[in-house]
C-alpha cells in the first residue's frame, strides 16, 4: 500500500501560478504510475494528468494542455504538478492518485488517494 500527502493549494488571482506536491510513503514509490484529479463543487472528479513510472511518459486533460506540466523525483517520493497560467475554472480540490497500471485516466482505475488540497483562483 501507499500513502499520499498532498500539498501546496491556496488562493490565487488568475494567471499565477502554483506548484503542488504529493509525497509518497509505504510502498516503492517508483512501482506506481501516478495521477492528477481534480473535483469542483457540484461536479465530478476529473483527469487532470498522469504520469508513469520512470516519469518518462506524461499524459495531459485537454483543458491544462500547455499550462500545467507534471513531473515525478522518485528518489523523493514526490510527484509535482505545476500549475501556470491559472483560471477561475482551475478552482477545485485536487487529488493525487497511485495505481501500478501506467497511462490510467479514468478516476476508478486508481487504487489509491491522496486527501486532497483545495486551489482557488479569483478572477
């Protein structure tokens, strides 16, 4: 099993930027692909980005495309997302998600969740 922590989330005006983190306990963090969702109020848990296990494959939802990169350091059990150019659309809680299966974007095919950290941006 795995543990996630994420971190990093606040309040921001549109077109900053925000780095969050996700650290990793338990299991070899480098034996899991890891995801990027997020949930808005009164809508459902989206994709946002996923990367493998080596980190050498990267996968993207179409709406942060160009404005959000993720990245993994295994040897600090953490996986990034940067977050640039953000938008009131961005505001959401947002979750990092663990499974052994690389190239998941579907919620449901993730074994295991972070708790979430919330990102606000004001327009």
């Amino acid at each position: 099993q795995v543990q996630l922590d994420e971190s990093g989330g606040g309040l921001v005006q549109a077109g900053d930027s925000l780095r969050l983190s996700c650290a990793a306990s338990g299991d070899t963090f480098s034996y899991y692909a890891m995801g990027w969702f997020r949930q808005a109020p009164g809508k459902e848990r989206e994709f946002v980005a996923a990367i493998s296990w080596s980190g050498g494959t990267t996968y993207y939802a179409d709406s942060v495309k160009g404005r959000f990169t993720i990245s993994r350091d295994n040897a600090k059990n953490t996986v990034y997302l940067q977050m640039n150019s953000l938008k009131p659309e961005d505001t959401a809680v947002y979750y990092c998600a663990a499974d052994r299966q690389s190239g998941n974007i579907r919620a449901d095919e993730y074994d295991y969740w972070g708790q979430g950290t919330q990102v606000t941006v004001s327009s």
